[in-house]
C-alpha cells in the first residue's frame, strides 16, 4: 500500500480532523453522523479531463493493435492450451474508471468478452442502476486475458506472463480511477500480500511506471468480486461504500436511494 499524494496532505489532515470530530460524536452517540463518507470528502474531487476526439480514436487503434496482433495469438503461458478465447476487455477507450477483475470464467472464454455471466450481469448492475453509469462508459478488463481451467485462482507465473498486456491497456486508457474487483486484482495492482477485507474501503496508489518516483499514481479503490456478492449478498452494502467512494472522488452524483 501506498500514501497518498503528498500534495493532497492539507486536504486529508482536514478529512482526519473531521473523521475524528465524527467519531467523538458517534462515540457521544450522535451514531447518524456519516463517518464513512469523510473519508471520500479527504480526497480532492478529480475534474473531467477533456479528451481530443483524435486521440481517443488514436487509443482504441492501439487497443485492437494489442488485442488482434498479440493477444488473440499470444501463448507466453499455459493457459494458451485451454482458453477457447481470449477476453482482452471491453468498454470507453476513455473511460474514466477501470473495472478489473482476476480471470475470465466460462462464459467469458466461450463469448471473448469480460463478465458476461452472472457476475457481470450484477456488474452491469452495479455499474448502471447503482452508480447511473453506462457500462460502455467505463471499462472492463482482467489481469489475465485467458481463462483458468475450473476457474482456478490465477497462478503467479501466468500472472507474470499477462500483466504487460494489462499495464499496456492502463497506460493507453489513462484511467482517473481504478476500481480493483477482488483479490487477485487488487494484489496485483497493489503488489501486497493483504487481503480485499482488509484492503476495501480505503483509497491505494497504482504507479504504472512500477515507481513511486516516477509518474503520477491513478487512485485504486478495491472491492468485493461480483462473483464473492453472488455468494455473499450480505456483502452488497460494503461493495456500494466502495462504490459511493468513487463517484464522490470523480464528482459524480450519488443517489440518495436506491
Ligand atoms: S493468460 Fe495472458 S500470457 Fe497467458 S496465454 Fe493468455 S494472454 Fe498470453
């Protein structure tokens, strides 16, 4: 895990101030007091970059550049012997957030394209009824781009084997935010041992650049997998915090109810 920007510090030792007011009063039984959501305030709001129609055509030609000419041929791990495709990913090539998952499932690998099952039904959900955004305005992708046999955990060969291609999608989208959809994403967004629980609920910093002393970092906010809030609908509620996270962080309006 990393710190935030340094440049942010006045902002979010106003948040921890405001955090700890909150929490005396919650502690003073004020309990309808939104502590949670101070958190999100802490953080700058991100303003809309505006995007050149050239260059996000310019991106998308090098996203199928990667996709056709690499990916769809690519056999740098086993996972090449038993995909029926490849699932590169899908969405804006100008997306403000990043949707990314670990692997694709059968669905994906039968179809090529990211959560289409189940869990991307509720994905799509999440994404449109939930945060009133359009799922082919942000973008969905995984770390890896072939399916694990029985839908088994990524193994850390493959995982090093197919990264690159996702670092590549990263650099080429410039996403504002990235929300990291359960653990083997977030560990390998995060290069930490530490698990989602543990992990959610809180703002991290992706270097692309693999530094912290080169580049800006693109915030991540990990949470729960779809397919774990499938098994787990209990979890729904902390998956939605995370979410509110985003859009307050993107200046997008929360729903009041839902
Ligand atoms: S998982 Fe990635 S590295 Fe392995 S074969 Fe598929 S595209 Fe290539």
């Amino acid at each position: 895990m990393k710190a935030e920007n340094s440049g942010q510090a006045s902002n979010i030792h106003v948040g921890h101030a405001l955090k700890q007011r909150f929490e005396s009063d919650a502690l003073l039984g004020a309990s309808h007091l939104p502590i949670k959501v101070q958190d999100s305030v802490a953080m700058p709001v991100i303003a809309r970059q505006p995007i050149a129609e050239d260059d996000a055509k310019q991106r998308q030609v090098q996203l199928d550049v990667i996709d056709n000419g690499e990916v769809k041929e690519c056999a740098k791990c086993g996972l090449s012997n038993t995909r029926t495709k490849t699932v590169f990913g899908t969405g804006s090539a100008t997306a403000r957030i990043m949707f990314i998952g670990e692997a694709p499932g059968h669905d994906e690998d039968m179809t090529g394209i990211p959560f289409v099952g189940r869990a991307g039904e509720l994905l799509t959900k999440m994404v449109e009824a939930g945060m009133g955004l359009k799922r082919e305005d942000v973008y969905i992708a995984n770390v890896l781009k072939c399916r694990p046999p029985n839908n088994r955990d990524p193994a850390t060969d493959e995982i090093l084997a197919c990264k690159d291609y996702l670092w590549r999608q990263i650099d080429l989208i410039k996403p504002e935010v990235i929300v990291a959809l359960g653990a083997p994403a977030a560990k390998t967004l995060l290069e930490t041992r530490d698990g989602i629980g543990r992990l959610r609920g809180q703002w991290h910093d992706f270097f692309p650049s693999g530094t912290a002393l080169v580049g800006e970092p693109i915030p991540v906010m990990p949470t729960y997998h779809p397919a774990y809030l499938l098994r787990s609908p209990g979890e729904k509620k902390k998956a939605w915090e995370d979410l509110k996270m985003v859009m307050a962080r993107l200046g997008l309006p929360i729903p009041k109810r839902r």
